[in-house]
C-alpha cells in the first residue's frame, strides 16, 4: 500500500481530488494536509471585496474535498519536508511519512522591500487579508499585476481611496493601455513606472523622491516560494520554485510531484494553468502508484485571462484577442460559480437566458 501526501490544496490538486472522488485509487493511502477545513477560492476573492458575492459563495470545504476522493484531511501546516526520510514535519510537530508526494502549495507575496514585511499587509494569504482590509481608508496597493489590479478596482467599488503603484507591467503594451484606461475610469490613483521602493513607519510608501502616508499598504508585488520549499533539499529554479521534469516530476527526487503556484513549469502562474496541470497530476499519480508509463505536460503559449473591475464588469483577453464589458462579468461569474459547483461535488442547471446559473443542490455524486 503506497503511502500518497498531498501537500495543499490548490487548484491542481481540487482537480486531483475531483478525478479520484469520481474514480477512487486502489493500492494507495492517500492524506491530505492544508491549514484550512474551508478554503477561498481565489478568483472569486475580489468580487468578495467589492461586495458582489458573500464569503461563503466564494469558499469550498477542502474536507468534504477529501472526504469524497477517499483521502484523509489532516488540517495542518507543514513547516518541513524532510526529503531524505520521506516526511513531513507540521508545525504541530505531528509528522507524516510518504512514499510519494504532491506538492500544490502555492506561493507567498514577495516583500523583501524594505518595510515591507513588517508594515504592509500581503494580498496572501487570502483569509488574512479579508479579515484585515478596511474599506473606508486610503489604501496603497504595490503590485500593478492582475491580483493588484483588480484588488484596487474592487476596493474603490466599495469606498476606498485607492493608488496603485506599478513598477513593469506584466502584460503586453495594448492590453497595458486597456487595463489603465479601465483602471482610471474607475477612479484608481494608478502609478505606471512607479515601485515602492520601500514602506516606513506611517504607514509611507517611498517610491524614488516621492513619498505618501496612507491608512494601510497592501502588497501584491510578485511571487516567492514559501520557506519550508527553499529549505526542503529539492532541486528549485532561479527563483526558488521546484523544478520539474515534462512529467511533474520533481528532477531530483521522482517521488515528488509539484503542480501550480510552488512549480516551476515555464508558463505562468496562474489559476488556468494549475487546473490542466491537475488534469495531468490526476493519471500520472494513477500510473505511478500502479506501476505504468506517465505522460508529458504539454504547455499551451496563450490561456484565458479574465481580470474584473471593481463594478460588474471585466476584461478578457486570450492571445491577441481581447475584450470587455457587462457580459465578460456575467461569462466570469459562469466559470467562477460553475468551478465553485464542481469543488463542493455539485451538478449546476444549464444557464438560462440572462440569468445566472442555478445550482442543483440535490444528491451529490458518490
């Protein structure tokens, strides 16, 4: 019996634990560990903020999750993987052994800017933020990425005075207009050009010779690995994300599989990527424990992007095509709640015209 860890409970393995609740995998012992029975699903997080869904629209319980995949939820945080005997150490000092290991655990918000860490309140984790943010404030948010951007939107939908500071843009020139243009519509002090440099007691944000009080600093600016991941012996990019080989095969040890945020893939890091790469995780897992050929990743150069701005309204681009409206927000809002349906083991009714999708809340799939 082959002892399985899955370590987070991310987009890939909400895909993983989907496939195995549909079909259940014999010869494996399957535990999975993630701080939080109930979890929030991070699309849906600004439409939350700006008051367009309740919070627990937007949350899927990861036990039930696992529950219905025939895996063992152990709440938890890890803060060690010890690779060499092949456990996990919790933070509790509870210790989980494995033979084979599924890391989807994310990231942290980098915040190696002076200040940052001890003055500014990062965007994850997402459960933090929404108990802290206040909406009748002056808020700086430093990150002019999607996450940024729709953060600021969705937080002058509801009140706030907002500026975003936004060193490089992310994303190609035309779509970097696009998304200004919306920005300033909506009323955001947008910055283009713009790091904070660093955040000093005030809270200030000290971006080259300026600098500005606010009531509270969000930070949104990029992506790190989460400690116990630097520290764990397996091989990591530049960066610090584990390497992986075509297969999600950690390229140093072939018992580790990595997937989404804490990956490195060479495609970005983003919630559309980490879904196909939980399609894949899903049979090499099988093929693993059973003992078969397991298949390639195959990368895919353009996915959908779907940012929204603050009001019901959004922006999509995939590629070179690109467009926005009323109707993106309603598009957004079906694959959100669609995704939100699949997560709690719900079928959701076809849409009916101009309405919103309807969930039917009867028996659940066994």
């Amino acid at each position: 019996m082959k002892r399985v860890l899955l370590a987070g409970a991310g987009h890939a393995h909400a895909v993983l634990l989907d496939a195995l609740a549909q079909e259940p995998l014999y010869g494996a012992r399957i535990t999975l560990v993630s701080p939080h029975a109930r979890q929030l699903y991070s699309a849906m997080l600004p439409g939350v903020i700006a008051g367009h869904y309740e919070r627990e629209e937007a949350e899927f319980d990861v036990a039930a999750m696992a529950e219905r995949a025939f895996a063992e939820f152990v709440p938890g945080a890890i803060a060690r993987l010890d690779t060499v005997r092949r456990v996990a150490l919790l933070a509790d000092g509870r210790q989980i052994h494995y033979d084979i290991a599924s890391l989807n655990v994310g990231s942290r918000t980098a915040d190696e800017t002076p200040g940052a860490a001890e003055r500014a309140l990062p965007v994850k984790p997402y459960e933090r933020l929404l108990e802290r943010v206040r909406y009748n404030a002056h808020i700086a948010i430093a990150g002019g990425g999607a996450a940024g951007a729709e953060l600021a939107m969705a937080l002058r939908h509801r009140g706030a005075i907002v500026t975003l500071y936004s060193a490089d843009s992310p994303f190609p020139p035309w779509l970097a207009q696009r998304l200004e243009r919306v920005l300033r519509r909506r009323g955001v002090d947008y910055r283009p050009g713009m790091r904070a440099d660093a955040v000093e007691p005030g809270p200030v944000i000290i971006a080259g010779q300026a600098q500005q009080q606010f009531d509270m600093v969000l930070w949104a600016a990029g992506a790190a690995p989460i400690g116990w991941l630097e520290r764990s012996g397996l091989a990591r990019d530049e960066q610090g994300f584990a390497r992986v080989d075509e297969t999600l095969r950690s390229v140093s040890h072939p018992e580790v599989f990595a997937a989404g945020d804490c990956a490195a893939t060479g495609e970005a890091k983003a919630g559309v990527y980490a879904v196909r790469q939980g399609a894949l995780l899903a049979q090499n897992l099988r093929a693993l424990v059973k003992g078969t050929a397991l298949l390639p990743y195959e990368r895919r150069p353009h996915a959908l992007l779907l940012i929204t701005c603050g009001a019901r309204y959004a922006i999509a681009t995939r590629g070179a095509w690109s467009a926005q409206g009323h109707w993106v927000w309603w598009w957004k809002n079906w694959i959100d709640r669609r995704w939100m349906a699949r997560l709690r083991g719900e079928k959701l009714k076809p849409r009916k015209s101009g309405s919103e999708p309807e969930l039917d809340r009867g028996r659940s799939p066994k």
